[in-house]
C-alpha cells in the first residue's frame, strides 16, 4: 500500500532528507530560479529598460534561445536527452540549469493498476467529460483500497469518506454506488452545487424520486396556463377546450419534481450520501462530525451517538481547501487519514507576509486596479502557505512564494502542443504589450519596490526590472476574435474595460486615456514590439518548466507538515493518482494517523 519512497523524487537521491534539504536550499539560493519564479511577470515584459528578457535571462543563453523554434525549445527543456542533445549545442550553464530544474521535479509517472478499474455506470458518469471520468474512476479505486489496506494494516475500519469542496459530487457518488458502497459526507460550500448533485444522484439511483400524487389533467392544465395563448399546441388546445373540473375537497400538488427534496434511504451493504453545506475556512470538522454522530439515520448507541471513523478525501481541492483536508488529519480524533489532491495553487494565501531585503527578486502580490479588495492582500494567513514549521523558518526567513510562482506551477508545460503554445504566447504577447500602451498613456504608474534599493549611479530608487513594476489591470477572457489581431484584441479589451458595471470609476479613467487610440497608432506598437514575441515565449516557456520546481515545493511542503506531527500520524506519503497527460495535477497527499 504504502510506495517504496514517500515522496516521488527522481532515484538520484539517497533519502527524503537529502532531496529536501538540497531542494530548499536551491530555491533560495539560486538567481535564475528566483528570478524565473515569482521575480519577473509576463505584464511588465516591455514596461522596463532593458526588457524582462535581458534582464532575467542570463547573457550567454540569449543567443541560443533566441535561434531555437518554441518547440525545439520546449523539447529541450523537458524531453531532450541531455547526453545527447540534436542540432546547435546550447550554453553549458543552461544544461546544467535545465539538469537541476528535473533533479529537483517529483516524478510524475503514473502506472495503471494491475486489476482493472471498475466502470463508472452511464447513470453515475452523467455530466463528466473525459477527464472527470479518468479522475474519478482512478480516485475513487484508488481511496477504496487504501481504506481496505488501513483496516488490514493499521486495523482501522474506515466508516465515512469526507469529501472537501464535494461540488457536484462526482466523485461521492461514485464511491457510493456499486462496487464501493460506501457512506459519503459531502461538505460544499455553494448550495447550488448542492441542489445540482442531488438532481445527479436521483438519475443515479443514489437516491429516490420523491412521489408526487397529483391529477395529471389539472397539472396539464396548469403548465398550459403559463404558456402564451397564441403558443400553445394542438394538445395544449384541446385539453383548454375540454378542462378538469376538480372537486371542492382536491387540493393540488403542483411542485415540479426537479426541486423536491431528493429521498435517501441508507440500506445495509448499500452506499449513502449525506449532504452538508458550510464553508470551511480551517481544518477543524467539529460541526461536520457533530452532526455525523447524530445522524438519526445512521446506527447509534446506547446514548444516541454514532461512532464515525473519517477518512478526508479531495479531487482537486483549490487553495487553501487542500491545507485544511491535510489539518483535518492532526486537528480532529475523528478524522484517521486523508488522501488530498490539491490544485489551483494560485489561490493559496500567504502565512509570511510580504518579501523582505533578503527576497531580492520576489515582486509583492500587487492590488490590481480594477479588483475587488483583498484581505489584506491574502497576507500573513495562518491557514496560508506553507504548512510546515519546517518551510516557515528555513534560514530564519522562510520560504515564500508570490502569487506569480504560485499561479505558474498551475501550469503543465510536458502537454503544451505547437498549436496551443502558439495562441497563448499571441494572448501574452498582446497583454504584454497593451500594458505598454497603458503606461504610456497614463492610465498606470510604475511601482517601486523597494525605496532602499538605489541604483549605482545616482542615490535614487533602483530601476531595475526586480524592482519596477506596474499596476496589474485585470482584464480576463475575451470573444475569440479578439485574439484574431492586435487591434482587435485592443478594442476589445478597451470596450470591456470601459462598460464593465463593477468598477465605474476605474471605466471612466480608461475611457478617458484609451477611447481616443487609433489604428495607426496600434499598429506602430505592435510594429515596434512585434520582432521581440519570440523573448516573451521563451521567458514564459522557462517560467512554466522552471515552476515545475515551485510545485515540488508546495508538495513537500504539505508532505513535512504530515511529518512533523509524528505524535499523531504515524506514516504519510506522496504518490500519482492520475495520468499527467490527462491531468497534470496528479499528486495525491496521503496520511494515516497513529492507532490511539
């Protein structure tokens, strides 16, 4: 049950210990790496002089990335033999940094189960795509087994599954049909999700239909008078022509089925789903169990309280939801393992606040202009990143990660094909630019880091890219003939800018800067910056493989949080559950508490 390495690191390291230590000491050691992941962003890339590429990309790589295709490139840095590489011979700095960056990434492979995954039924896989189904199928064998192997080799009878953030509660419901069967508690914090899997769970036969006993021809009639007379059909009008005349005494029942409360009856051998809406905001389930122990349908004892043993479980938990399932562990008696799949790194908070002196390429998670108010920018969260004691006092500084290294290890750049590399190097490429075009024109200011920082020449701030920056302006999807142009892409962003109805004052500052733009005027931007497209995609390719480190970090980090409350958990674990190709955020966390 339990992997032959509790961390998946590649074979070149005798021990978690050694791979960690020398993991953490790279992160906060190494330039490029921090410049790469979390000193640089794709929005100032033209704003500064000299540009984000000669700033960040050391001298003698920039000859040979700039005459290497996107592609070539990508290869080189993920796939490529480093023995034996094909074609011109890049810089021995850059191999040997390309060689680090996957010494230092877990490993991603997943091998397929020996016995066959049972099949979700047509009715349980209702509404999942392709990916969903993979993710399920395999999750929810997967926590199966475990469960089985934590009764056989920890003696621990694992009686609920918690699922965090249950959404529509795929993979619930599939635990709870058949061959598992098993008793969910499904905590969500949006009721319309709620409302959305219980309709799921009756087209499952998880759950019964609630019978409406109803005169089928006053119904009728009753759907029909809320169709215009001039639309009702041929039935519609003879039914009108011929109505049901009720007795004094019928009162009837018009609710539609669809909203009626969906009927769970728990059977022996058969699976159940228990239903609890509530935002978690920390690791602490106590209401959650309180109410488990008192589910009066569930089997109780002499005092009326049941004895839930709980297993956390998550697909793709987002943020901080991840922490709290991994708490839950060390927080709650009840709780005897959990198994998180986390993603949406980006939306994690930040338990060590802002960077200090000793960050010098980290850029502080700006307040965009046009966004809503942050707490306190997501900062100094005790719930936020990282978990561990471990990563909050190395070098008695910590390790910190901004949202720009945290929102690029969301990335998966192994799947990257040349079509959909290509269209998001054009949208970067457009933003980049637009930004340029926004600080021209006074619609954005630069930023100064750092006061302190001064530049060689003179006692004035630092100009240097690592500490200027300018204001994020939040400006989202766009029509897909947006990105058909340059111009159109500017329009477009200008009109949705300037008649968005959340923000009317930041509207009118860019209507009044950016309305009177011309054509020619967009076109000598994108004449100007054009030729310098291929830097951005090879910034924006080395951030993306370079983040894949950033990952790394997040991960063992919640794997040495496990760790150091030994007391309690008496193994944990980190391992694939799903294909990398099918979904890249394919590292389950495992824990098992000790026996009490």
């Amino acid at each position: 049950m339990r992997p032959d390495k509790p961390l998946p690191y590649p074979d070149c390291w005798d021990s978690p210990e050694a791979y960690v230590e020398q993991l953490l000491e790279f992160a906060t050691t190494s330039d490029t790496f921090q410049i790469l992941c979390g000193g640089v962003h794709i929005l100032d890339f033209f704003t500064n002089d000299p540009g984000i590429f000669q700033a960040a990309i050391p001298l003698e790589w920039q000859p040979y990335i700039l005459q290497c295709e996107p592609m070539r490139f990508l290869d080189l840095l993920m796939r490529d033999d480093l023995h034996a590489i094909p074609g011109p011979q890049p810089p021995e700095s850059l191999v040997e940094y390309i060689k680090t960056i996957r010494k230092f990434s877990l490993a991603r492979e997943f091998s397929l189960r020996k016995e066959r995954l049972p099949k979700l039924t047509r009715m349980v896989s209702v509404g999942m795509k392709p990916k969903k189904i993979h993710e399920v199928s395999n999750f929810a064998n997967y926590v199966d087994t475990l469960a089985k192997g934590i009764a056989t080799d920890y003696q621990k009878e694992i009686t609920h599954f918690v699922d965090f953030g249950s959404g529509q509660n795929y993979l619930g419901r599939a635990l709870a049909s058949s061959p598992y069967n098993r008793q969910i508690i499904a905590v969500e914090g949006r009721e319309h999700n709620i409302v959305g899997a219980k309709e799921l769970d009756m087209h499952a036969g998880v759950s019964e239909k609630p019978k409406v006993i109803r005169n089928k021809k006053l119904y009728m009639q009753k759907l029909d008078s809320m169709v215009p007379e001039g639309q009702l059909d041929e039935r519609a009008l003879k039914r009108a022509a011929n109505p049901a005349k009720p007795s004094s005494q019928y009162v009837p029942d018009f609710r539609p089925i669809n909203v009626s409360e969906a009927i769970y009856k728990p059977e022996d051998g058969k699976g159940f789903i228990r239903y609890i809406e509530g935002r978690l905001e920390s690791g602490d389930l106590a209401d959650v169990i309180r109410q488990v122990e008192h589910d009066p349908l569930a089997d109780a004892d002499e005092n009326g309280r049941n004895d839930p043993s709980l297993m956390a479980v998550s697909i793709h938990s987002c943020g901080n939801l991840s922490h709290h399932g991994i708490r839950s562990l060390v927080l709650n008696p009840r709780v005897q393992a959990i198994a998180i799949v986390g993603c949406c790194y980006n939306l994690m908070t930040e338990k060590l606040g802002p960077p200090t002196y000793k960050h010098p390429y980290m850029r502080p998670t700006l307040q965009a202009l046009n966004g809503r108010v942050v707490r306190e920018s997501e900062r100094r969260d005790p719930q936020g990143f990282p978990m561990s004691d471990r990563l909050c006092s190395y070098n008695d500084v910590g390790i910190r990660l901004n949202i720009t290294a945290r929102m690029m290890a969301c990335q998966a750049p192994q799947n990257w094909t040349e079509a959909e590399s290509d269209g998001f190097f054009t949208r970067h490429f457009y933003r980049a630019v637009l930004q340029k075009m926004f600080l021209d024109r006074g619609v954005i200011n630069k930023i100064c880091h750092n006061d302190k920082l001064t530049n060689d020449d003179d006692d004035g701030p630092s100009q240097s890219p690592f500490n200027v920056s300018t204001n994020p302006v939040i400006i989202g999807s766009l029509r897909k003939s947006c990105y058909g142009s340059f111009k159109s892409y500017v329009r477009g962003a200008i009109t949705k800018l300037t008649t968005n109805s959340e923000y009317h004052e930041y509207c009118d500052i860019i209507g009044e800067k950016m309305l009177d733009v011309t054509d020619e005027e967009i076109a000598k931007y994108e004449e100007s910056y054009g030729p310098r497209k291929r830097e951005l995609s090879a910034v924006w390719s080395l951030m993306a493989f370079s983040a894949i480190v950033t990952e790394s970090l997040i991960v063992t980090d919640r794997w040495l949080f496990l760790r150091q409350h030994s007391e309690l958990v008496q193994d944990s674990w980190v391992e694939t559950v799903f294909d990398y190709h099918t979904s890249p955020r394919n590292l389950v966390v495992v824990g098992v508490k000790r026996p009490t």
